[in-house]
C-alpha cells in the first residue's frame, strides 16, 4: 500500500483558518491566500491536497467551487468536500474538477445513499470521514454537521458497513485531538485497522511533527492530512513528503 502526505486547508469566509476540536468559535485564521498555499504544497512535491469548506460543512450548499478548479488547474489532486448532501453536489465537485469527494455528515445519516454513490462513481472517487469522539461509556460516536450534532451510530459499525460495500479510503479525526498538536491517537487507529483491514485510513487530527507521520505509516494506515503543523511551520512539507 502506497502511502500518502495530505497538506491541508480549511476555509471559511476564503480565508485559511483552523478551528480547535471542530468549534467554531475557537477559530485560527492564516491568511486569505489558499491558492498561493496549494501553488506551494504542488512546488514542495505534493501530488495530492485535503480541502475543506467549513462554511458548507455547517450549512450545506459547497462554496469552493471557483478555488477547486483553480487549484485542481495546477496539477494537484484534490480531496475535498463540506456540505455534501445529494448527488447533485457529488457531481458539482467532480465538475469542478476534485479528484475525490469527501463525504461526512451525509455518510453517517444516509449511508444508503452513499453506498450507491461508491458503486455509481466508483471507490476511487469517494472518500468517507467518519470523524468520531469518544463519550464518557468509550464508545466512538459520530457528530455531524460540522461536528455540532450527534448521530446515533457509532465508528465500529458504521466503518464495517462501508468496507462491506466495497469502499477503498476512510478519513477519520479524532475531534478531540483536532488541532491541539498533542499527536495523533494511533490507538483509535490501530484499532480501526483492526476493525476494516482492507480500508485505506487516512490519519488526521493532532499530527504535531515527523514523528508522527512516521508512526502513521508504521500502524499500516495509508496516509495523513496535514494541517496546523504546517501552517505554523512545525513541519516542512518537503520532509514530511519523505518521511
């Protein structure tokens, strides 16, 4: 299995911010310059980018379209969603040229629904983030809609059904380590290779510096989204790359 460094940018109002375990109102803001941003994750190597609408996320209605095509225009693969909630909105993102629709919220609450489009559009073209909190009983639980509501299903479950009908790439954030930089919790992810082996896991939340990247592709996951680190300039990008 290959493995892939995913550089990251969160937007909300065009600008590149970072919220704290998913709140809103404990937002970091970076600049409004997210395609010179991209323009150097592809100069530093990168073949593939994360991006995410936070405005969507919370409210629907994808609002990224014009900055997708500008970015997917340089070269760069693009991983994005925020908002998708229907068909129409996975074919509006492909249009406007991702390589991959992430699908969260949705995928939790319908997942009929996502099913079909993992067999209408293919594995290759869906990624699933099932990001996940644990409560106070150790259940992983699930909250939606920009992690300000809690749906009734939890991880195990629902990763085992998605990897039942066929799905290839699984993101999962632990919300609680969600731009704290106290590292990733490998843990949860061990525990998910456990559950979905033949799922390709995607590493995110808290990834803090090399080491962590490193111990990502140890566990047997097969990438890591990189985000406050590297806006701070914790990590370089090129190392990370080749870590």
């Amino acid at each position: 299995m290959s493995f892939t460094v995913y550089p990251a940018l969160d937007i909300r109002d065009g600008r590149v911010v970072r919220l704290l375990q998913g709140d809103y109102a404990r937002q970091t803001t970076y600049g409004d310059d997210p395609l010179p941003r991209a323009q150097a994750f592809l100069a530093a190597g990168a073949r593939w980018m994360h991006l995410v609408d936070l405005d969507a996320a919370r409210a629907g209605g994808y609002t990224l379209a014009p900055l997708l095509r500008a970015i997917a225009d340089t070269g760069l693969q693009v991983q994005t969603g925020g908002g998708v909630r229907a068909r129409d909105d996975v074919l509006r993102l492909f249009d406007a040229g991702a390589a991959r629709v992430v699908v969260g919220s949705l995928a939790v609450r319908e997942s009929a629904a996502v099913i079909g489009w993992l067999h209408e559009f293919g594995p290759e073209r869906i990624t699933v983030a099932l990001d996940t909190r644990q409560d106070e009983q150790g259940n992983w639980r699930l909250p939606v809609q920009g992690w300000t509501d809690t749906a009734g299903e939890e991880l195990d479950v629902l990763a085992r059904r998605y990897a039942d009908a066929g799905l290839r790439h699984l993101l999962c954030t632990d919300i609680a380590r969600d731009g704290m930089l106290s590292g990733p919790n490998m843990d949860l992810y061990a525990q998910l290779r456990q559950w979905v082996p033949a799922l390709q896991v995607q590493v995110s939340g808290g990834v803090r510096d090399l080491g962590d990247v490193a111990a990502a592709r140890a566990a047997g996951c097969a990438g890591v989204v990189l985000g406050k680190a590297l806006l701070e300039g914790r990590l370089v990008l090129d190392e990370a790359l080749a870590c």
